[in-house]
C-alpha cells in the first residue's frame, strides 16, 4: 500500500469532508463532537472557514471573515453548496501549482507543496472524521490518507500546540495501532470516541 500525497491526498481529503457533511442528518447538526467545545455545525463551520484560508493564501483573495477558531453554532440553508464551492476553489489554486514547488503560500507560513496539501487535507479528513463519529456515520478516516497526512503532521502539529494550542496533547496508542487510530491519538482525539462517552 503506497501513502497518499500532493493533490491526491487533497482531494481524498476533500471527497471525505463533502461526503461527511452531506450525510449529516438534520437532527444531529447540534450534537457534540470530539471537538468538546463544538457542535458538529462549528466543526463543519471552522472547516470549511480553514479551506477558505487555504484557498485564499495562494489566490490572494479575502481571508474568511470570521474567526475560524470561533466558529458559529449555526448553518447557512445551502451550507452544502457553500462547502462544495469552498473546496472547489482550494482544489482548483492548488491544481494550478507544479506539484514539486518549492514555496507554496498557507495560512501556517510558506511550505513546500506536498506538506502545503498535507496540512490542508489533514484539516479536511480530521475534521471529516469528527463530523462522522459524532453523528454515527460509518465512514472511517482511512490509512492510506492517514499515512499521506502524518507527514505534514509530524513537521507542524508540535510546534502548533505549543503556540497556538490548537491539538489536545497526544494519546497513547498500542503499537499495533493502525496509521489512521496513530494519526488521531497524535491530534489529540481519542479513536474510539462515541458521543456517548465524550
């Protein structure tokens, strides 16, 4: 099985977020997350706010208005059709770039392309994965995007808890855990979570 990566992962990523979010059932829009402090609604809102910033980075459009690190506990009516064209917009600045740039615009400074994709599609799948499992979805963060991912996790996620304290601090995992359960414990999640627990 060989990782992920670039374009690829992103737009794995991006498919995963889309089919997450559009699963949602309407009851389950207020229901906790991983996230402890956020309904899937702010998940799904500081998401698609993170793609905006992604997008926006390299095309030199607006930043997203809000605070994607406040994000509101409520829904635009077409709030599918905004995060299609928020991803489609990401995809599409990164389409432009030749896949070994060596400097590509991000909202966490400048990085070469594959950790540039990489730190955009962890936002994407992670959050994808919260939104799942907070609203019973049986649609699990796969390994080979998980793999593709730790990559850009591995060079940035440490230095973005100590400064900015955005990830819980890692958990244990046993060592025969799978790349996706690793990827979650390093974020900071609990792979097992259920709302039943949280």
């Amino acid at each position: 099985m060989s990782d992920l990566a670039g374009f690829e992962l992103l737009t794995r990523a991006h498919v995963y977020l889309s089919e997450v979010a559009a699963a949602v059932p309407e009851r389950a829009w207020g229901a906790p997350t991983p996230c402890s402090a956020w309904t899937v609604r702010q998940v799904l809102n500081h998401a698609r706010l993170d793609q905006q910033a992604y997008g926006a980075a390299i095309t030199g459009a607006d930043r997203p208005g809000s605070d994607p690190f406040r994000p509101a506990d409520v829904l635009d009516s077409d709030a599918q059709t905004v995060l299609e064209k928020v991803l489609r917009g990401v995809a599409d600045a990164y389409a432009q770039l030749p896949a070994d740039s060596p400097e590509v615009a991000t909202p966490l400074g400048p990085l070469p392309f594959p950790p540039a994709a990489a730190a955009a599609a962890m936002n994407a799948a992670v959050h994808a994965w919260d939104i799942a499992v907070a609203t019973g979805q049986d649609a699990p963060l796969e390994e080979e995007p998980a793999a593709g991912i730790r990559f850009a996790a591995d060079r940035l996620v440490d230095h973005l808890r100590d400064s900015y304290g955005v990830f819980a601090a890692p958990r244990e995992v046993p060592a025969a855990a799978g790349r996706a359960e690793a990827l979650l414990a390093f974020l900071g999640r609990d792979p097992h979570w259920t709302p039943a627990v949280s």
